[in-house]
C-alpha cells in the first residue's frame, strides 16, 4: 500500500559568491511510496554517537532514480544506496536507504 508521500531529490551543482564549486539537492519528483523501518543502529561517527535509520521504500518503477539521489519524507532525509526490482511485482522497485540522526 502507497501511503505516504516522498519528495525525491538530486544533486545539482553550482557555485558560492566567491566562485567555489557548491553541490545541492533539488527536488525532482514527488511520488507516493510505502516505507518500512527494517532495522536501526548506534555508531559512532566523528567520536560522537549517531542513530542510523535502514529503510526500504517501495515505489512505483521509474527510470529516473538513481542510487546518487535522497528521498525526503516528514523532513528525514534518506540517502538511497541502492536501487532494487520487486521481483513479486515488477511495476514497483525498493529504494533501500538510510538515514542519521
């Protein structure tokens, strides 16, 4: 069931005022997907301990996701590591994500 709202979002670059390169996210498409929490864990990132949320999102199958975007959902931001065909169901793929906290 498709029952939340993402925004999906893409690097895009630019520059700052002093001419230096600056890469940002845009959105690119906002599309309904399904999203489980499968697992969570504690690590330690720059001596400092960081929550990591795993996240599978299930989406209608589309060309133009790839694994360098994020997904966006009630301001958590996931990063997308890979891209996966529902192999039950091929009109759907699974952005498999994480996110820190």
């Amino acid at each position: 069931m498709l029952n939340s709202r993402i925004t999906i979002r893409q690097r895009a670059s630019g520059s700052d005022a002093a001419g230096q390169p600056v890469a940002t996210m845009v959105d690119l498409v906002t599309v309904w997907a399904e999203i489980r929490h499968p697992s969570g864990l504690e690590v330690l990132r720059g001596d400092a301990p960081v929550s990591v949320v795993r996240a599978s999102i299930r989406v209608r199958q589309r060309t133009d996701i790839t694994a360098a975007m994020q997904a966006v959902h009630n301001g958590i931001i996931y990063d997308i590591k890979a891209i996966l065909t529902d192999e039950i169901d091929r009109r759907f793929m699974f952005l498999v994500c994480e996110a820190a906290k």
